[in-house]
C-alpha cells in the first residue's frame, strides 16, 4: 500500500523565511556592489565592496538551502 505524503506545514513556514531572506540579500549584495563600484574614491570603498560580495554569496546559500527545505517539507518521509 502506497503511503500518503502530506506537506508539513511548520517546516514549508521555515523554508519561505530562508527563502524571504535570500529575496532580500538579492537586492541587498547587488545594491551595495553598485554603490561601492560608483564611489571608489570614498574610504569605505573595500569595507562596502567586502559586504556587498558576502551577501551576494549569502543569497545563493539560503536560496538553495530554503529550496531544499521546501523540498523536504513535501516529499521528504517521516
């Protein structure tokens, strides 16, 4: 007999947050990439840069990490 897969709603909730903060970081990490590229002159231009490039890489990692955890709340077995 075939077993019946439910969605667990507790984790589907913790996935979209992971995958609202990744939505957020990318248009955060991009945003301060231009404004650092645009102000080279000013002294927080490396520090800015620096930011801008781990949020960048933050977005990637939550964004696969809130895909898998979609994922998970469907299809994986208890």
């Amino acid at each position: 007999m075939m077993e019946e897969h439910k969605t667990d709603r507790d984790i589907l909730a913790k996935g979209l947050k992971i995958m609202g903060m990744s939505l957020g970081c990318m248009f955060l990490g991009p945003t301060l990439v231009y404004i650092a590229l645009t102000n080279q002159e000013k002294p927080l231009y490396i520090p800015i840069l620096i930011l801008a490039i781990l949020l960048c890489g933050l977005a990637i990692f939550l964004a696969f990490k809130g895909i898998n955890t979609v994922m998970d709340s469907m299809f994986k077995k208890k």
